[in-house]
C-alpha cells in the first residue's frame, strides 16, 4: 500500500491556481496545481480573502470569454456559484443538477 502525497495549498499553488481560474474561468484550474477540486472549495469556505480572489478571477475570465471590457458580475454571479462559508449551497454551473 502506498502513502498518498499531501500537497500543500502554499502561496505558490494559491498563485498558479488563481491564475488558471482567470483563464479558463472553471474549476479545472484545481487539477492545473495537482489538487482535487474539492479543495479550493474547502479553501474557500475558511479563508474569506481567497473567496474574493477567486470572484475577481472568476469576473476577469468572463469578461475576457465574453470579449468584453465592462463588469459582468452578474452574470458571473449566475454562471458560477461556489459554496461561500456558512452558506450551505453547493458548488454549481448551468445545466448541472445535484442530488439533494
């Protein structure tokens, strides 16, 4: 039996990851650091700076997609929704359902 690798969200993972996220505006950017999805998730939901960072990331990637200038934080707002601590909600996209 092997030990599993524990990867560390280090600032440098934080960066590369940020990063991703601006680019491709999806949570793939996860994998681009070697981490699970579900782990900047649990980031988010105890670090409130980095669920900033991540909406910053997240309204550049779609205003760049959208080939626009102006502030579409609404309409990411309603494309992507992450779990926000304390919330409860889950992470989802359009057209994605969840078991409840």
């Amino acid at each position: 039996m092997t030990k599993r690798k524990v990867r560390r969200f280090t600032a440098e993972r934080r960066a590369a990851f940020l990063e991703h996220l601006r680019l491709s505006g999806n949570q793939a950017a996860a994998r681009s650091v070697g981490f699970d999805r579900t782990v900047p998730e649990q980031r988010r939901r105890r670090d409130a700076a980095f669920v900033l960072e991540c909406r910053a990331a997240l309204e550049e990637a779609s205003r760049r997609l959208a080939g626009t200038n102006g502030t579409h934080a609404d309409q990411c707002e309603a494309s992507v929704k992450f779990r926000m601590p304390g919330s409860g909600a889950r992470a989802s996209s359009p057209g994605t359902k969840h078991a409840g």
